[in-house]
C-alpha cells in the first residue's frame, strides 16, 4: 500500500512514525513545503531565542532515513486528484497513491487588505520566521508591530523583545489573549509583556496594510497610520486548503472530517492545523490549531490507514506560555455557572464549574494539579464533594481520595 503524506509537521509526522510501527512494510511518502527536515512549529520560538535544535527537530533530522520513509522535501502540493489517485506538484510531476493524507497545517494570517504584501511576515513556518529573524539579527528590523495579542502573537512579541526589537502589539479587543484569558488572568500578563518591554495597545483596530511593491504601514480604523520596520499578522490561523479547490473534498473553514478522521473523499484522511474536528467538551465543529491536538489525530489517522477501527475522541482547548516569565495554562472554558478563584500576588487560580463539574481553568503562576483538574473535566466528574479545596495550590489526587472515602 502507498500512503503519501502531505505535510511534515506534528501530524504528518505522527502519522508516519506511527504507520512505520504497525506496519513495517507499508510504503511512506511524506511531503514537505519547506527545505528543512520535520519540525515542531512550537519550538521555533526557543530555538530562535538559545540556538537549540533539540526541540525544534524534535524527532530528529534524520528521521527519514531511520524510518524508511521517502521524504521529498521543497515539494509543493498544486492539486489533489482523487479520480486519479494521484496528486499534482508545482513542478509538474505527479505522485500515486493508495491512500492519502492532507496534513498540510495552517499559517497565521490577519483578514486585512495588504496582508499578502512582501514585508508582512508569518511565523507558523520555519522559512518565514527565519527570514524574519535574520532582518533583526542583520540589523534591519529594529522595531516590530504585530496585529494580534492572542497566544502566537504574544509569543512572538517576546522573542522579538528578547532580542532586541521595540515590538508593539495591537488588539482589536480590550484585553491580551481574549479568546482564552478571563480579563483578572489577562491583566497579569498584561503587566508581564509591559515589564519585558512588550507595547500593547489594546481596543485598537487595524483596517489594512498600505504599501505598494512592499507594505510602508499600517492604516487602523480611526485613521492613525501606524509604522515599522517589519510587521507580524498574528489575529488567527488560516488552515492551508487553497490546492484542494476542485478536489471534491468537502472544505469549510478547514477540511471537514468525522470521527475517524475521514474526510468526504474515500481514502483520504485529514489531522492537524487543517482538520475541523469536534471539540471535546461542546461537541462544536471547528479547528484545534494546537500540537497535542495534531499528534492525537495523526495517531487516528495512522490506525485507520491499516484497517483498524479507531475512533477521535474530540479536540481540546487548551494552551500554555512558556516564554512569559510565569507559566500560564489555559485549559476549556473561561468561564461558567460558578467561579472559583485562589490568588496570592501574581500566582492566580481560577476554576470554572457548571452543574458541578468543570469546565474550563485558569492557572497563572502556580499551574500545580493542571492535569488532575483536566483528568477531571474529560471525565464530567462531579467535583462537588471537593469543591471547597479545588483551587487550593495543595490540591492533589490524595484530596480527591478523601473526598470520596
């Protein structure tokens, strides 16, 4: 059997790695748009700020050669052809398969006019954000502005800061990371970015980018035209679905897929930045852009390819800051019925119930019981026997034992 894989991130790669263990004699072809060996989008920011290569290559750059695996790497996908079982390289050539796999991720992006113009740079690519970083390094980008406060934008308004670059960060909302943060735990963070000399400027909307052969700007809604050295399009993450126009394969936002990962062409699987899934918690249908996600559907989708009857459970929403200077862990809903809430100067606890049972948490500073309180919203456990020591920093699974004795 020939599986082609297109996309060699954190789920193709799963899927790859994971097919080479069940079955050692199917025949792999992995796909890479990029002129580098598999790696974890993730760890781009540490591998730009310590020059490790560890995590960045995080199954190692030989990873090809020890599984068996072809890899064709700087090859760009133009089309999928499922009447042909085949697909259509930019170059030209065409590569058969049995069965496919579109992993092909997703990139950042900012809905505004010019924000395709040279100069407005992507960091969800190694290519893009090294291209990025050598202008700061070189000396030509000495001040950054970056459309977006969310996880990624903040993100890269801290390498940026760490090395060197005045960065300021515009958000259309009144807080950083809206879509995740609760406005007690966004204002501690708030308060981090401005000690590392990170600039926001919150309830600031962009209107478009202004430039001609290059952008030279950016215009906002209240006419302010606002400049930099280089700017960064960070309000979300556009799932790459572009060359499967005329496919027949059933796109929405991303590509639409069911439980097994299946998309709404035979024997073609979908994982990753470009899967819309089911979340896990409220059963809606959207995309999970984050890499535990990635890796869980790239095993799926692994098993199924060999027959098996495996079954996603769901994506989750969760996400961390690393880089921040205090960890923050986002994990579900941020908010619900009830609040609960345990605070101690910058170290914040919040955990959010309904019907008595979890539904999202917030811990910022003090992420100690992260994954029992996750263990406990998966499971739908009723925490009302506990509630009144949940968000205590001492709360352990030795808690939930005496509760329930």
């Amino acid at each position: 059997m020939r599986v082609v894989i297109i996309g060699a991130g954190p789920a193709g790669v799963t899927v790859a790695e994971n097919l080479r263990r069940l079955d050692p004699d199917v025949h792999v072809t992995l796909l890479s748009g990029e002129p580098y060996p598999p790696y974890s989008p993730p760890a781009m920011a540490d591998h730009f700020s310590t020059g490790r290569e560890e995590t960045l290559f995080w199954k190692g750059q030989d990873v090809h050669r020890r599984w068996g695996v072809d890899y064709l790497e700087g090859s760009v996908v133009a089309s999928v052809r499922p009447e042909h079982r085949e697909i259509l390289l930019e170059d030209g050539s065409d590569i058969p398969y049995d069965r496919l796999v579109i992993a092909s991720g997703s990139r950042l992006f900012a809905p505004l006019e010019g924000c395709d113009l040279p100069g407005v740079y992507n960091f969800k690519s190694l290519s893009a954000a090294r291209a990025l970083v050598d202008r700061v390094r070189t000396g030509e980008a000495r001040t950054a502005l970056i459309v977006g406060a969310g996880f990624i934008g903040v993100e890269v308004a801290l390498l940026l800061s760490d090395l060197g670059v005045e960065v300021t960060v515009l958000e259309a909302l009144d807080r950083v990371m809206p879509e995740m943060l609760d406005p007690e735990t966004a204002a501690i963070v708030l308060d981090e970015l401005k000690r590392r000399n990170v600039r926001v400027r919150p309830d600031t909307r962009a209107r478009s980018f202004q430039g001609g052969r290059t952008v030279e700007g950016l215009e906002l809604e209240s006419g302010e035209l606002v400049q930099a050295h280089v700017y960064v399009a960070a309000t979300g993450v556009k799932p790459n679905v572009e060359f499967l126009e005329d496919s027949g394969i059933d796109t929405h936002w991303g590509i639409r897929v069911d439980d097994h990962m299946r998309t709404s062409v035979r024997d073609v699987y979908a994982a990753g930045d470009v899967a819309e899934t089911r979340d896990r918690m409220t059963g809606e249908r959207y995309v999970h852009a984050i890499f535990p996600n990635a890796v869980a559907q790239g095993e799926v989708v692994a098993e199924n390819l060999l027959g098996y009857d495996a079954a996603y459970p769901g994506s989750e929403s969760m996400n961390s800051l690393k880089h921040l200077g205090i960890p923050v862990v986002a994990v579900g809903a941020a908010d619900g019925e009830e609040e609960l809430r345990w605070r101690h100067g910058k170290a914040l606890r919040k955990v959010f119930l309904t019907d008595g049972r979890i539904v999202g948490f917030r811990l910022t500073g003090d992420i100690r019981a992260a994954g029992v309180y996750r263990s406990l919203m998966l499971r739908a456990a009723d925490v009302t026997p506990f509630r009144s020591i949940l968000v205590d920093p001492r709360f352990s699974v030795g808690d939930l034992v005496l509760a329930v004795a």
